[in-house]
C-alpha cells in the first residue's frame, strides 16, 4: 500500500457578494501578501483605489504625538517616481478626480476618485506613495503648519472635543490615551527641545509599519477584472513585504479607576444629551456574531415599549441612539446617547433609572432568537439588494472591511450575521452594568458646576465625580417598568421580493399616468418602471406644492415645525419602517413641502398611506409644540456655530433665492410663534395644496 501526495496552492477564498447586474469581484493576494479586491464595472465613468494600512495614532511614540496623522499627509507630497509635491493632485484634479486620506486609532486610509480612462495612471501614482515616497524636508517643514492648520479649526468642534475628552479620562498607560491630531507643539517644539529629528522618526516609523502585509487594497474600475489584476501586479507588487504582526497593545482603556463616574462637560454648541459608554471585551471579531447590533437595535428602538418611547412620554427626550462608538481589535465601547430636553435635564438619573430597568427587562426575557432572526433576515435582505455608492466611498468602506474581516467575509461582514451565538449575547449583557459604566452629560447650561479644565489642546471645562453608593443600589434594586416591553412585530417586513415584468415598450422617461381636469384640485402623478437596476425597489416623492410655504421668514419656520411635528408623530411607527430599510423624509421647501419614501417596493405603499394618515389627522398640543420648537431653536442656533464655510454655503444659497430667508432671518421667529399660529398653518396648508408626484421602481 502507499500513497502518492499532492501539493496544492493555497487557495484565495470566495468572495461573499450581494445579487449584482452591474459589477463583479474578485478577490486576490499578491505575493507580497497585499490582499487585494478588484471591482469591474463596465458602465462606470468614475474609477477608484483605497489602501487601508494596519497602523494607526495608538502607535505613536510617546514623545511624537500626531505622527501617524503626520505620514498619511507627507505621503501626498513627491515620491522618486513623480517627484514634483503637487504632481498627485495636480493630475487627479486634471482629470475630474480627488484624494484624500485618514488616521484612526488603529488604521490609516488612502483613497483616490478619478475619470475611469485614467484610471492606470493615477495607479501608478498612488502605488509610489507605499514604494518610493520622498520625504523630502523642505515639505516636512511646510507640512507641520498644515496639520497645525487642521487641529485648529477642530478645537471648537464637540466631536473632537468629546472624542479627546474620553482619551484624557481614560487609562494613561493605555495607547489609546495618545492625542492622535498631533500639531506645532508636538511634532516640532517638543521634539526640537528634546534632540528629536521628526523627519528622521518619520522615516523610522514608516519603514516599520507600511509592509504589504499589513495592507489591503480595493480598486474599482471599467475594465475586466483579469486587466484591473494585471496592473495591481505591476505596481504594487514592489510594496515590500516585512512580515510585522498587526499593532497589539497591553491593558485596556478602563480599568476600575476610569470606571464608575458621572461627568459633566461644557460643549461648544447648544445641547443636552446624557452618554452611558460600557467597555466590553469584544473586538472586530464580533463581525460574525453582531451582538451589539442586537443590542442596539432593542435599546436604541423607538416604537411603543422602548426607552425612548417612554422618554418621551414623560418629556424628557428628543432622541436616543445605542450601538458601539468605538471597536478596536479587543475591545468596543457600547454607548447610548440620549439627546434630553430642558424638562429631562431635571430628571438625570431617573432617566439612568430607566435605561436600566429595560436592561433588567431584556435579562428577564433571557435571549430572544426571533428578534435576532428578524435582525438578521433584514441585514440579508439589505445585502443582497445594496443600493451601489459611489466608488470612492465603496472602495474605502471595503478596505477597511478587508482589514477587519477575513477576506472572504470583507463585502458582506457589515451587513451579515454569520453565527448566532446565545452565549456572546449572554456575555455582552452582563457587561451591561453599573460597575461597567461612565455616564456623560454635555450641557451649556451645566456650566455651573464644571470647575475644572482638561486637555492642552482643547480646554475643556468640565466636573467629575464618583457615582454614589446610593446610586449604585438604587440602580442595582430597580423594580420592574410595565411600560417598558420587547417591540413588537414591524409590520413593514417585505413579503414578495417579485419584480413585475417589463413590458416590451416601456418607455425610458417618466410618463405622466394621471392629471386631474382644471376644475378640480390639482393632481398630476407620474410614472417610471424601473429599467436599469432591477431590484425589488421603489421610490416615490410627492410635492405638495402652496405658497404658504415660503412667503415670508415667519411662514418658513411654521412650515419647518409642521413638518417636524408630523415626523414626531410618526416617529414610533416610521421607527419599524426605517429598521425594515424604508426610508423616509418629510422637508420643507420652497414650493411648499416634500414626502420622499424609498425601500423595499412590498411595503412602500403600506407605509405611504401612514404618512398621508398621519399628516391629514396631525394634532399638536401645548407640549409637543414647546419641544418642537426648542428643537428648531437649538439647530439654527447651532448652525452659525459651524465651520466658516458651511455658513458661507448658506449665504450663497440665500443669494439665489427670491425671495431670501436664510436662517438669520428665520431664528428671531422662532421664539415668537405661537401654538394657535402653528394650528392655522396647518390647517391653511391642507386646504390649499396641489399635488406632483413621482414613483419609479
């Protein structure tokens, strides 16, 4: 007896990808162990690349603080091959394309957009950034004011400012405590007083972290995918291949002496919301198991039953989102972010109170399979019909899923549910304690009680205080809320994914299909069965068209609050819709106001009755109409507190106008209005509307 052995390649796994007429994939790994995605698509005119390194700002030496951010730009500026700074953008901006990149904890991401006839040779320049970039210190020098530039129109921008807040509270000796922007003062005057040469790191540092095992590519163009591979192996194959392990860092950003605080933090814009974060020992792998989605999909419902349902109930809240923040490779924050209202603000910890009496709800129902199963069949649904993006978007989400997601998992890894794991959930609820949690509150009018500043870059005022023993067991001793429940079964799950045959003449525009006679109210709908992307899906926008929309400052802000209160009122029913990937808007606008519902074709008129119900039936009282209207308040408010030149668009859209109400003639108003006002609007408007629409699908 004997046996004969045969040797094998190893062989590249399938490629997971979702019911696609247009485009096709292939997945592949070079023999420097660059993995790459190649997408094919014929008919597109916009081609892209994005390469996600596995290296990020945790990574950055102690004493360079901002360096990782610091390479992603230099990178940008010469290489041996092109030598010349702007030689990059100057070509893709010739071309009708653009760049860009970003630094986050643990990855570094680069993209490109370009007219697909140049698709090569903006390859060709990009590949040079990982084989041959320059360094060069006259752009190292000049390349320090653009980062210091950069850090300082973030310094009044609350995310930012949240986001370093939670690193300078979190464990010092743990990376993730690092200032990941960087600026003047820690890449050139700290290191300059230090004997430190920043170009000289630079280079240290990127020759060891930019392996090509440590990196993984997307590119998407018109040509076959066997052309798309032949140029990868061109031009990237040179990407040297050191064979570094992925970053791992020692500790965790919580330990005991993070944990188990309540803080208070003066925000730049105006708002109220209250933030519990959790750690949890869970990391990307949970893209199989998809635990916190569960989660956040019952703690962040908002129909009958939910917390924010009950929040709002009691008029304590606007809004709640729940899901991870952060997931890094071993750890995730899950957070639930609660935007209050000024009533809430009197009722903080009652509002804790019933955060986690619905968690101790979901511990006594113990792990719900259906819910889980309703999750997952949507997500599959989701999947297999995705709406296509825009390349340059495309390319950059599957970079970064190629890098958390083994390679044949990397298209489907957001959307799928791979296992159900009753264990993981158990595990992850459990984490979902008291003893686990960090509670933030970000309020100007708060400001009171913040006597201390934190942050050398972004000084921010804020108080800090142990929660209570009697916090702790009230918290721990909760009794049961009947008002909180398990959602209920959504009543806009597609059915029939059947598309309806195309006739053999079907027009290729719109056709008008109804239009009332001159006598009566005006009516005109039209019509266009769906001939390119042929999935199970419809889109329909209805235009009531009255001049009461728009004729004076004041009758804008009444047409804005009606549409807000129609969306509030629906907002427990729409809540099932948008979880069954129907989506749907309810705007103002020039000519009156706009309905947009688009999804899953089944359901669509199912849910476009609701609105029209809703919206011919609204009511408003006195309650409703005050937090409306503080809601209104605060975005325009807000709004002048953005970047320069988001309030520069606006006034240039005021321009084209006629006539011209741009915001600062709309916030003076607001306060003004009143309930009755509000109430005549409404009525006004529904009597004196005509009707355009369209569906297509």
């Amino acid at each position: 007896i004997f046996f004969r052995v045969y040797f094998f390649p190893p062989m590249t796994p399938k490629l997971i990808v979702p019911d696609d007429r247009k485009r096709t994939y292939d997945l592949f790994t070079l023999d420097n162990k660059l993995e790459v995605i190649t997408i094919s698509d014929p008919a597109t005119t916009t081609s892209s690349a994005a390469l996600e390194v596995s290296v990020g700002s945790m990574s950055d030496p102690d004493d360079l603080a901002g360096l990782a951010h610091f390479i992603e730009h230099m990178l940008f500026l010469g290489t041996e091959k092109y030598p010349q700074e702007s030689s990059y953008q100057d070509f893709l901006s010739e071309h009708g394309g653009h760049s860009n990149a970003s630094t986050s904890l643990e990855y570094t991401n680069f993209y490109f957009t370009v007219t697909s006839d140049h698709l090569r040779e903006a390859l060709d320049r990009f590949s040079a950034f990982f084989t041959c970039p320059l360094f060069t210190q006259s752009a190292t020098d000049r390349e320090m004011n653009a980062i210091e530039s950069e850090h300082s129109k973030n310094i009044q921008n609350d995310g930012f400012r949240f986001y370093q807040f939670l690193k300078d509270t979190s464990n010092p000796d743990y990376a993730f405590s690092k200032f990941s922007t960087g600026n003047l003062v820690t890449l050139k005057e700290q290191p300059a007083a230090k004997g430190v040469d920043t170009r000289a790191e630079m280079i240290k540092h990127y020759q060891a972290y930019y392996s090509a095992n440590l990196m993984k590519l997307v590119v998407y163009g018109k040509e076959s995918n066997a052309e798309l591979q032949d140029w990868v192996k061109e031009l990237f194959l040179g990407i040297p291949n050191k064979d570094y392990a992925v970053p791992a860092f020692e500790g965790t950003a919580y330990t005991g002496q993070q944990l188990m605080k309540w803080y208070h933090i003066v925000p730049v814009k105006t708002q109220r919301t209250l933030v519990m974060h959790f750690p949890l020992d869970v990391g990307h792998e949970e893209y199989l198991t998809k635990e916190s989605r569960y989660f956040g999909h019952l703690i962040g419902h908002e129909s009958e039953g939910s917390i924010l349902y009950v929040l709002k109930e009691k008029g304590w809240a606007e809004s709640l989102c729940a899901g991870t923040g952060f997931t890094m490779n071993t750890w995730s924050l899950f957070t639930i972010d609660i935007e209050m209202t000024k009533e809430g603000l009197d009722h903080m910890e009652e509002m804790v109170d019933i955060v986690f009496q619905y968690i101790n709800m979901l511990k006594d129902a113990g792990t719900q399979e259906a819910v889980y199963a309703e999750i997952k069949n949507l997500a599959e649904m989701q999947f297999r019909y995705m709406e296509p993006s825009r390349p340059e978007h495309f390319c950059t989400d599957l970079a970064r899923s190629m890098t958390t997601a083994c390679g044949a998992h990397a298209l489907a890894a957001h959307y799928l549910f791979f296992e159900y794991s009753p264990a993981r959930i158990d595990r992850m609820l459990a984490a979902l304690r008291t003893d686990n949690m960090n509670v933030y509150v970000k309020c100007q009018e708060l400001e009171g009680t913040c006597d201390r500043t934190i942050s050398p870059w972004y000084h921010i005022k804020y108080s800090e205080r142990p929660l209570s023993a009697a916090q702790i067991a009230r918290w721990n001793g909760l009794p049961t809320n009947a008002a909180l429940h398990l959602p209920s079964t959504n009543p806009f799950i597609p059915e029939s994914m059947d598309l309806k045959p195309l006739p053999d003449n079907a027009p290729d525009h719109p056709r008008l299909i109804h239009e009332t006679p001159a006598t009566e109210p005006g009516v005109r709908l039209w019509f266009q069965q769906d001939n390119h992307y042929l999935k199970p899906k419809a889109t329909t926008l209805w235009a009531l068209l009255t001049p009461l929309g728009y004729c004076s400052p004041r009758h804008r802000v009444l047409n804005r609050l009606m549409c807000m209160v129609v969306m509030e009122r629906l907002n427990a029913l729409s809540y099932h819709a948008s979880v069954a990937n129907l989506q749907y808007a309810l705007a103002p606008s020039f000519e009156g106001l706009n309905i947009i519902v688009t999804g899953f074709n089944d359901k669509v008129g199912v849910f476009m009755k609701e609105v029209f119900t809703y919206l011919k039936n609204v009511q408003v009282d006195d309650a409703l109409f005050l937090v409306m209207r503080d809601q209104l308040k605060k975005m325009l408010e807000n709004f002048f507190k953005e970047q320069a030149y988001q309030i520069a668009m606006e006034g240039t859209k005021v321009c084209f106008m006629t006539p011209r109400w741009g915001f600062a003639d709309t916030l003076p108003i607001v306060d003004q209005v009143t309930l009755p006002e509000l109430q005549q609007h409404i009525a006004l408007v529904l009597q004196q509307f005509s009707v355009e629409a369209y569906f297509q699908g």
